[in-house]
C-alpha cells in the first residue's frame, strides 16, 4: 500500500474503526485490569524507565502506565484523532509516524511498546521497524510486542482481516524469528490472558473453557507434527531484550 494511502486510512482510523471497537475513556478501567495482569510483570520494576509506546492509540497503556505511577513515557501515534483524544485526556502524545519519530530521536530508550501495531505493516517494513527499534533502546532495552496469534484457529482470520489495515499476523514461531533476524539474541513468547475481570463468575468458566480447548488444540497440533507451536490464545506477547 503506497504512504498517501495509508496517511488517509490513519487520518480518520478512530472514526471509522478503532474508536467503535473501543469506546471512549469510560473503557480505561478495563484495560489497565487487563495491562496489570500482562503487562506489570514484563516492565522493569523501576518507575523512572523510559517508555515510548508506538501506535499510542486512543492511550488504554499510557493510562495504565500513568495508575502505576511510570511518568517517564510518551506516545506515538499517526492519527490525528488518536493524539488528539489521548491530550484531552492529558496523556504525553505527539503525532508522527513511527519510523520518523525512530529515525530522528536522539533519545535511547528502556522500554519500547508495540501493542496491535506490528501487523499493520508489510514484511520489509516489519524488518526496518524492528531494527530501528533495536537501535533505539539502551542496553538490556526490551521490547513489548502485542499482536494477533496466527495459531488460533477460532480466530486467527477474523484477527487477520477485520481490519482493513493489517497486512499480515504472527504465530509463535514466525514472531520469534522476525525478532532474532532484527538483532534480537533473548526472545520470550507468552500467551495473553483475556480472562481478567474476576467480578464476573462467567469469566471463570471461559477461562476453563479456553485451557481445554488449548489442551485439545496441542494435541491435534502434535499429531499433525507441528512440534514447536504452543500458544493458540488470541493473542501473542512477545519480549525481545537487546544484549
């Protein structure tokens, strides 16, 4: 997709997707009980890191990043929409594309974030990207990365194609490879839980429901000889460390 067709499909991507799927600031609670319980664990344990968050969105992270007291962050966003709803909400957000806020960034950085964003571009932009990324973070730097799990076979196309943006999705094994090819020597793959809103008694039975049906999905996934995938949640953590 050429660069003027993806800044009009960005320009108004709040009005036309994102922001129906994700509602307004009223969503904030939900998402930072969903960050803490995959995310808190990943992040260094002191609060002065610096973060960037790439493809800041409409701010769910920079929100929960603020409730758990990191300051030391900011957001990067194309849309318009998006940086404007995130400074009504008095998050640190500018508007930019991602590979000219890395190119020309004098900053290193101890945490970079990439929640939902890395399957919007095509593979030769996936390999640039992440090598700037890996440019960009100090020593010992990590990179979080969100993405849709090409593994799950209930909604891996839906994942795929309910956007009209993404290009392509990840499984395990093909996100762990892009990562090593980028520079990358520790790379960590990690199922999402999705089942973090314990006041309600429904999540318990999809939570049993979903480790079930994993059980299932690895056994037909051994007897069709793929050995190596191992995660089939809707979605795929990954950490990449620079060393």
């Amino acid at each position: 997709m050429k660069t003027d067709d993806k800044k009009n499909l960005y320009s108004r991507y709040m009005t036309t997707h994102f922001g129906k799927i994700h509602g307004d600031n009223q969503e904030f609670p939900l998402h930072n009980r969903y960050f803490r319980k995959n995310f808190l664990k990943l992040l260094p344990a002191d609060r002065n890191v610096k973060i960037v968050d790439l493809g800041c969105g409409m701010g769910h992270f920079l929100n929960f990043l603020e409730k758990e007291n990191y300051y030391n962050y900011i957001g990067v966003d194309v849309s318009e929409e998006n940086v404007e709803f995130c400074k009504k909400n008095k998050f640190n957000a500018v508007l930019g594309n991602i590979f000219d806020f890395l190119k020309e960034t004098n900053e290193t950085y101890d945490v970079i974030v990439m929640n939902d964003i890395i399957e919007h571009f095509e593979k030769p932009e996936i390999i640039h990207l992440l090598q700037l990324i890996f440019d960009a973070l100090h020593h010992n730097g990590r990179l979080i990365i969100k993405a849709p799990n090409a593994a799950n076979p209930i909604l891996a196309s839906s994942s795929r194609y309910y956007d009209f943006t993404h290009e392509l999705i990840f499984t395990e094994e093909s996100m762990s490879q892009v990562l090593r090819i980028s520079g990358f020597s520790q790379v960590f793959i990690y199922p999402q839980d999705l089942y973090v809103f314990y006041y309600n008694p429904v999540n318990y039975l999809a939570k049993l429901f979903s480790f079930l049906l994993n059980g299932i999905l690895l056994i037909f996934f051994r007897f069709y000889g793929r050995k190596t995938t191992k995660i089939f949640t809707k979605n795929l953590i990954a950490v990449a460390i620079k060393d």
